[in-house]
C-alpha cells in the first residue's frame, strides 16, 4: 500500500533531484529514503528516476507522478484547515509571507490593526526571496503574501495594497543633500543604485519604470541584494539612491540624508494570494480587503 510518507518523501527527492539533499529536508538518513523510494517505484511499477552517475533526473513518469502529489498535500491541507477552522474552539493562523525585505511602517500597521478587528484569527509570518513566496502561494504552504510585486502569473493575484512617495537617498556630504525637495532629474544626473533582479525582481520594475520616465539612459553605479546593502553603499558613496518614504523612515540613519522628490512618484506593495476557483475562504477574504484599507 502506497502511503503519505511514499508521496512526501518522493517529492523532497523530485525537488531536489539529490539524495543526500532530500535526507536532509525531511530529516531522515539518506538509506530509508533511498529504499522508500525503491518502494514506490515497486509497488507502482514504473521508473521514477533515470540515476545516472552524480546525476537524477526524472522519467516522465515521475514528472507526472510529482504533479498530482503536490495536488494531493495540497487538498490534504485544505481539508485539514477547513475541518479545524469549524471547530470554534480553534482558530488556525492565516500564513502570510513576506518578501522583498519589506519593513515599512504600514506592514507593522496591517499587523496590529489585525489584531484589534480580528483576534480570533492569529498570523504567522514568514520572511522569503520573491521567488520562495510565488512557490509557497503556488502550493498554499502560505495564504497569502507582501510583495513589491512577482512576475506575472495567471494562478496568482496580486492587488496593490498601500504606496509611499520615492525619495532621493544620498550620502552625507553629497552637493544635493541640503536641498529640501529635489527634481528627479537632478539626482539622475548622478550614478545610481539599483536593485537585484532576482532578490527584488517586483521593486526593480518599478524604480525602472519610474527611472525611465526620465531617462532613457541612466548611469548605474552597481545593484545591491537587500535594503542593508543599498543603503550601506550609498553611505560609502558608492552612488545616490531612490527609496519609499515608508523604508526612509524605517531607517532612522544619520550618514545617509532622504531628500523628497518634487514628482509624486510612488512604491506600490501589493497583497498576493492564490486564485482560488470557488472563491477565497471567509477569513482570507477578509485579511486581503483588510490589507487594502491601508492605502
């Protein structure tokens, strides 16, 4: 009899494509999972793997068996959240995720003003690269997420849920620092930090779409990977910098200066959950349209 354990065991070995790697990840030794494996290749009769040296791939066997495993933990987990949120003894949290290294003010906001409309209902956060985020929507591991924005995808949606004016970020020092507001161009006219396209792929188009309003050409001075990075670069005068007035002031640094812009250009963060064919439940209705308010 093919049991859970079979179907999760083999879809750690399928993601991962590397025993010793999928051991790890469901915290067994490598030889019981390499012979339950075997077993489920026996029991159904089929090749899973092609095992090649240092190298697995799947058959196509195998791809079509990881699909409709993923579909299976998934109506596992929906009907485990549907049995327990009727339950009025118990409440499960709703999983948000959070992406991009958001720490703007209105995140925390959203938080706390859950807590007061809806204490019934716990979050649990977790912090994820964008990528990690359309993964574990994809696979409702989350219910929903806070992203500056992820590629396009039809089993996704994603609704902008506050923005906050751009600023100019400049380091102590530099010639446009003592200004108290600045054109977009002036700061442009000088090497710029950009973002990485993996790491911050959603606030990346948004600083080129609003960067290239103004020029076709802009100068870059290099990409950092997180706020940190970017900030600390442009501390070390390693270029100017354009940043949401939510993040400045989560900032709170003295070697760096945030000059407003004159141009009302703005940083969307969007509330992202998977589409759901007959609607989302009461409670997930209830935190996106919540998230909304707080434009």
């Amino acid at each position: 009899m093919i049991e859970l354990r079979h179907l999760r065991y083999f879809i750690a070995v399928a993601e991962d494509l590397n025993f010793r790697r999928a051991a790890e990840r469901v915290h067994i030794d490598q030889t019981p999972l390499s012979r339950t494996v075997r077993d489920l290749e026996d029991q159904l009769g089929v090749q899973l793997f092609v095992r090649a040296p240092r190298k697995l791939h799947l058959t196509p066997a195998g791809l079509r068996l990881l699909q409709d495993a993923r579909k299976i933990f998934i109506r596992i987990e929906r009907t485990y959240r549907a049995v327990r949120e009727t339950d009025a003894r118990f409440r499960a949290p709703l999983r948000i995720g959070v992406a991009d290294g958001i720490a703007q003010p209105k995140l925390s906001e959203c938080m706390v003003r859950w807590r007061e409309v809806a204490p019934e209902i716990p979050l649990e956060l977790t912090e994820m690269r964008a990528s990690e985020l359309a993964d574990a929507l994809q696979r409702e591991e989350l219910d929903a997420g806070f992203s500056f924005g992820l590629p396009d995808d039809e089993a996704i949606a994603q609704q902008p849920a506050w923005s906050y004016p751009v600023m100019a970020l400049l380091p102590i020092g530099h010639e446009l620092a003592g200004q108290s507001a600045l054109p977009i161009a002036d700061v442009l006219a000088f090497p710029l930090l950009s973002c990485h396209a993996e790491r911050q792929p959603g606030l990346l188009r948004q600083m080129q779409v609003i960067v290239h309003r103004y020029t076709s050409t802009p100068t870059l001075s290099g990409e950092a990977c997180t706020l940190a990075g970017y900030v600390t670069r442009i501390a070390a005068h390693m270029g100017v910098g354009l940043a949401d007035a939510g993040h400045v002031k989560a900032l709170r640094r003295n070697d760096v200066v945030a000059v407003p812009l004159h141009e009302d250009e703005r940083i969307t963060t969007f509330v992202l959950h998977k589409h759901q064919r007959f609607g989302l439940r009461p409670a997930l209705q209830r935190f996106v349209a919540h998230a909304k308010d707080l434009k």
